[in-house]
C-alpha cells in the first residue's frame, strides 16, 4: 500500500491526550459557569448561506473567509459565533423567551496568515444576553462577574476586566465638539497601549485634524486614573455638559457597584478610560480583559453593549450584551507561559486495573465497582510482562494501578499502588475506592481530580 | 437597512434551547461514560489536507464530501471521526502509549441528497481502542458494555446490541468453499432484514452464482437463532472445519462470557448472525444496535474490530475495535418517536430570582449563594410588571421562581414559588437551595434535575 505523509494543516491545534483532556477541563468549567447563571446553550450550524453570514459586509472579513459552492449553494463557514446569533434570534424570534440569555463554546474559522500562536480554526466561548426592545443595565454587571467566577475557575487570578462606556466616550467628544470624529478618535485612543501616548497625539494632531488643545483635553481624560471610585469622582466633574456623558457614567456607576454586589473583588475589574473596542458596534459598557503579568498579550476576553443585533435579518431592536473568550488562543498562551491550572487532569484515567489472572471477569467486576464511585477506572486486559504494564501506566500518567491476583481474590481484595510513590496497599475495593479519592483530593499524587 | 431573510441550511440541525439542553445533556453522558473508562478526548480539525482525508478513496465518499480550495490548498471537512483518528495515529504514533484509548463526540459533514432525518452536518460520537501490533479480546467486550451504559444513560432500556464475528461467517464461507465469495454474500445476507428471506436467496443464486445447496446452508446458517447460549450450541455443530471459523467462535464465546461479566443483562445483547457490516474494513467481532420497538430505524450504534488502521498513513500494523453513534439522527428519532428521556432538563435555568426592590444588591447575593450549592439560578432584572416576570418563567419553562422582597429582606428569607403547582413559601437561603433540590430530585417539578 502507498502511504502517504500524514499531517494536520497549519494554522490548526490538534492537542496530545494530555493536553487535550486539559483543554476539555477548560471547556467543561465554562459550560458549567454559564449554565449556573441560566444561560442555555445553543450550537449553529458551522456552515451558512454565504450572503446570510456575509449581511454585512466588510473587507477583513471577506478577505477570510472559508466559502465554497457546493452544487448550485454558495457557501461559508462562520468565522465568528455573533453572525450565527443574530441570524438565529431573527429566524426564532418568535418562540424565545426574552431576555434570551445564550452560551456558545464551537470552533469558527478565519483563513488568516498563518503565523504562530494565530489558528484558522478556533474555539470562541460566547455569552450573550438579548432583549426586545429593552434590557435592563444589572446584565452589563452580571457578564463580567460570570468571566470573573471563569477566570477563577481556570486557575488564574492575576487578571482583571476593564470596563468602560461608550457613552462617556462620546459624551466627552461631544463636549469638546467632535462628535462626528468619534469614532476615529477611539480607533486612534484604542492604539495607546500598543503605540504610546505621544504618537497617538501625533496621529490625533495630523490624522483627525484635532487642534493641540483638543488632543490635550483628550489625553488628559483618558489618562485619569486610580482606584475605581476615584476615577468615578473625577468624572464628576465632566457632568452636567452632555447628556450622553452623564448617562453614560450613570450605567459605568450602576456596573461598577453591581460588580461588587456579585462578589467581584475590586482586584480584578477596573474602569478603565482608554477601552474603546475596535467596533462601531458596541453603544454603551464595553469590556477586555488582560493577564496582569502578561499585558502583551492583549485581551483575552472582551465585549460590551450594543442597541441593534440583527438588523440584517429583523425588523426589530434586539438590543444585547456580551462577551466573548478566544479559547484556543487562551490555552496556547496559557500553556506557552506555564499558567495551565496544575490542578487540571492531564491523564485519561485516575486508576488503571490490572489482572493478574488469565480469567478476566474479577477485574471486569472490580472496574465496574470502582467505576461506580465515580472514578475513571481504566482496565488493561492486554497479555503483557508485569514491567510492561507498569511502563504503560507511567507514560499514561495514570497516578493509580490496582491489581488483583489471585490472593487477592482470595482475600476480597486488590492491591493499590500510588504511581508516583511506589507505595502499595490492600484495601477492599471500598476502601480502595475511598483511598485512591482522598489522595485524589489531596493533592498526593501525579495528578489531581478536580470534581 | 435592507433585510435578508434569515434561514438555517436544510439538512443542518439547529435546536430551540429546550431542545438544544436535552441534546447536551446526552453529550455530558457520553462524555462522563467515555471517560469512566479511560477514553481520552480527541478534538482534530474539521478541514483536512483533501488529499489525506481522501487516501482511501471510493465513490459514495468522494461524491459526497465537502471540498473546496483555499489559497492553494485543496481542503474538505471530515466525513467521518475514523479518517482523522488513523491520521492523527500515524501523526503522533511516537507520543501515545498503546493502547489507544480515545472518544471523540464531533460534527462531521456529507453532502447527501437532503431529506427527513437525514443530515449534512452530524454529530458522531466515536469510542475506538488502538492497539500496537496486538490489542487483546477483551477490549471487544468492553467497547458494547460502554454502549450498553450510555443507552441506559439516555433513559432508553428496550435496545439490543448485536454481535456477530466475521471470522465465524468467512470460516463458514470457507468451509463451503465460497471464501472469494464471502464478502458479495456477507454484503447480501447483510439485506435480510430490509428485503427478506426469499430476495435474499435470488439474489445469492442469480446475483452471487451460488448452487441451491448453497444457498440453503447459508440461509440455514443465519436462521440460526435463540437465547445466547443456543446460539453458540448450534455453533459447536460446525467446528473443527475451519480453523478460522473455531477462532471466530472462540471470541464471540469470549466476548459474549465478558459481556456478562461487565454486568450487561442478557436481554440487552444477542448473538447475532445475520449481522456482517457493509464494510470490508472490519474483521472480527462487529456490532450493530437496534431500539427493539423500532427496527424499521435499523442500527443507532455500529461497529467492530478492524487489523489496520491506519495503514495508508504508516506502516505499521495497528489493530484496533471501536464503535460509532450517530447522535444527531439518534437524536432525531427518539424526539421524533417521543423517546427522549423526560428526566433530561429542559429549562435553562432551576429557579428565576425576581429581585422585588430597587436595589438588586440582595438579589445579586441570594442568586450567588443559591448558585454555590450547585443550582442553575437566573437573575431577572429587567423592570417589568409582576405579571409580566411570570410569563417569562413560564415560557422558559424554570420550575422554581425565587421572590425576594423588602419583608423577605428584613427577615433574611426569600419566596420559592413552584411554577408547576403555583405552591409559595417563605425559606431562609439555605432552606430554599434544600427545598427547590429536593423537588427537583424527587420530580416534584416540571422539569427534573439530573445529577
């Protein structure tokens, strides 16, 4: 037979066991996380009608996409898990119940240069909460405690969300008589942390055309800060010039203090002037969030308010917020920087059962019992030397083997033996189960089981 | 703005949220089973270099795949998890401990002609052991115990795995002298149950060539039926033949003896004769699964043990026994028939707190403290009338509405109401979390959580 070379495209993660089973750990804390607060999952199709998905427009976008006929169908794949809701929410308007809140952790696809720590193909874990017509300002302050109570759950806890509004961004301008070049103006502020404070005057100065007081005036805005309530107590004094201003920082006060109602330590969300978002779409709170010790990695999570989701395909104010987390990206970097939660499984099972007979049915029995307790039991029935067995729960990381000869039949029992020790003890297959639990929980052995 | 009407692909599956939770719940089962028993999780990419994906080639296949040039790349999405698994094999042969042990619950996409039940874009879930050269007997009894498990984990309990071996169907083709024949005969006989005895025999006579004699000891042959146990009596009669034919009998003994022993009731198994596998990868034991009021949707489950893996990809004997569900026509059915297990949940949410004041503080709190002991609270904050909020937790379908008022504030409790029996009553936080899990484990509820 011709064998041909195998190999996974670039641009694409495909993860050894290990790793695999810690990126589903991830995937699982986030499921759970956003079905604790009520929001139900939803699962699109990867492929769409090419002019639904591209409604519209835009040249990035189009530039990569994955589209292709297939007989007469012109044909895309999504390239993010936004289109997908707002195509969705029009198509099912009618039999959901609003506010309709709504999880999505699937792969989208994005056909850009492939480069490293970018992939065409990866993992977007959304939230997204809808109303119709109207949603009340508490959502914009229960988004970000839900990445928080994430964030904790994968193990990290020097990162912090920084929040913003739109409208204080624009009430500003609108101060200053530069509503019309808003827009362009936080494109250009959003570019601070990356090109420095002199350049973004540069580029306000002769790109926008603002005169040197007005880029003065607005350098000095986005450079207020400090703790949460001082940064409020110095946008006091902007108030009572525009009315979009003082809505805005009435919704930033509102998010702020509900933060902490949802236990959200002041440590790890801060209002933050300079966040813009890139999109014209958001309209009011927008959200990043940022690794502490890793600032050059950007955001690793970010979203915020918008007044009008599906527009392309209703005739209806959807207004919604959300947030969206690049997972396959987070892992990569994670795993890259050594933050992987070490309390993350990384071997397929928690005890490997070995027979030490030619009759298999007591370690079938055994597995099932252990398995019953609710541990990963995995059972080795290959015909192999006692040395190769042991080879083999080592390079599988299993921190447990239990075997069972025929004394220990005899007695009821199976030997246990912790893999990173070489300790072994006979226990009855209760107490086997208890003890191979409590080192789980302990901490006392390779790997830890997170439950 | 101009407004494209929205619409989903036909032959791509997309849910309404109760629905989409049940779909998920059944993910969860499969996972946590899989994982019971030492599978780790495989997560490879949807597109594929086309020229691997297609190694193998053969028409159906290639006709109905998804392909498409991107830049310079010839690329197709994956039309099964097997093609990608024996790549993924080959590709990290070097990095994995064999046994192999991997599931994988993934999209994969055909474009067949649409029509009811049938889908372009489906879920398989996969469980496959690999073996290095050698994989032992035992694991073709543990691949159907696993599926005996999850089918009891949907809630369905009138199903019966088949298992035949190919051995002891090509050892008997052999014994007749028909071996060059066996696979035009296995791939007929395989129709018995679509056309009948009578077509089958014309079509092994006019069809196959076979003499009569021949054609009635086949016929024979596969008529013979019973409990288990009679099944491999009637089966003794032919040994000593056909050395193949004694092997194959040896391991349908073996697996069936081992099935027994993993706990699998007899009437959830039958030794099955008639049934071959179209494919003429599998070479031993093989596998079908049919929902016994049911036949006419044929096999839910399938699969078997195959030599090669992977040999268009390595050159290296891999042996392996796997088993393939095809979840989102599984899905289908059993909603369609009114199967789906009405334990599973179908409200995004336990319980919906209704903060009653102005303030949300103290029901940002209660809805904290409720979701620590393990339930799904969602936090109503949109200022609607009383009425209003009730009809949302009616259309969502929560079981428990939580009511927190200035009384309930000042006397530190809270209002669970019971959505299904319109019952109230006041309970400290703590109470309430007791009260609504007890409900919904006893089912005292519209919706019943499972744990």
């Amino acid at each position: 037979m011709d064998i041909i070379k195998p190999r996974t495209l670039s641009g694409f993660m495909e993860l050894l066991p290990g790793k695999q089973l810690r990126f589903e750990k991830m995937m699982e804390i986030l499921r759970t996380t956003y079905a604790s607060y009520g929001f139900a999952p939803l699962d699109t199709p990867v492929i769409e009608d090419a002019q639904i998905l591209l409604a519209k427009g835009g040249g990035e976008t189009e530039k990569q996409i994955y589209r292709f006929q297939k007989g007469d169908s012109d044909l895309a794949l999504r390239f993010d898990l936004t289109v997908p809701l707002a195509k969705y929410v029009a198509l099912h308007y009618s039999d959901l119940a609003f506010p309709f809140r709504r999880y999505q952790i699937s792969k989208v696809y994005r056909g850009e240069r492939a480069q490293r720590g970018r992939f065409r193909e990866f993992y977007q874990a959304d939230i997204d909460i809808i109303g119709d017509g109207k949603l009340d300002i508490l959502n914009e302050a229960e988004i970000p405690a839900i990445i928080y109570k994430v964030f904790k759950g994968f193990g990290l806890s020097r990162f912090q969300i920084r929040v913003n509004n739109r409208k204080i961004l624009n009430g500003f301008y609108d101060m200053l008589g530069l509503m019309e070049k808003s827009g362009d103006i936080m494109r250009t502020v959003d570019k601070l942390d990356k090109i420095g404070k002199e350049k973004v005057r540069t580029l306000l100065l002769e790109d926008i055309g603002l005169t040197e007081a007005q880029a003065d005036d607005i350098l000095k805005f986005i450079a207020i800060s400090g703790a949460n309530g001082e940064v409020l107590a110095a946008l006091e004094g902007y108030t009572g010039k525009s009315e979009l201003f003082d809505q805005g920082l009435a919704e930033l006060k509102a998010v702020t203090a509900n933060l902490a109602a949802f236990g959200v330590p002041e440590e790890n969300f801060a209002v933050d002037l300079t966040i813009a978002r890139g999109l014209d779409y958001y309209t009011g709170t927008v959200y990043e969030t940022t690794l502490l010790d890793h600032p050059e990695i950007g955001s690793v999570c970010s979203g915020g308010r918008y007044d009008n989701l599906a527009g392309y395909y209703i005739d209806k104010p959807l207004p919604g917020v959300g947030i969206s987390i690049g997972l396959t990206r987070l892992f990569y970097v994670l795993d890259e920087q050594g933050l992987l939660n070490p309390a993350l499984p990384s071997a397929p099972a928690d005890a490997l059962v070995l027979p030490m007979t030619e009759d298999p049915a007591p370690a079938i029995a055994l597995a099932e019992v252990l398995r019953c307790t609710g541990l990963r039991i995995q059972l080795y029935g290959e015909q192999k030397k006692f040395k190769q067995k042991m080879a083999y729960a080592n390079k599988l990381g299993v921190p447990f083997a239990v075997l069972l000869g025929e004394d220990e039949i005899t007695e009821g029992k199976c030997s246990v033996k912790n893999m990173g020790t070489g300790e072994q003890v006979k226990l009855s297959p209760a107490d086997a189960a208890d003890y191979i639990r409590t080192a789980l929980e302990a901490g006392n052995c390779p790997v830890i089981l997170e439950k």
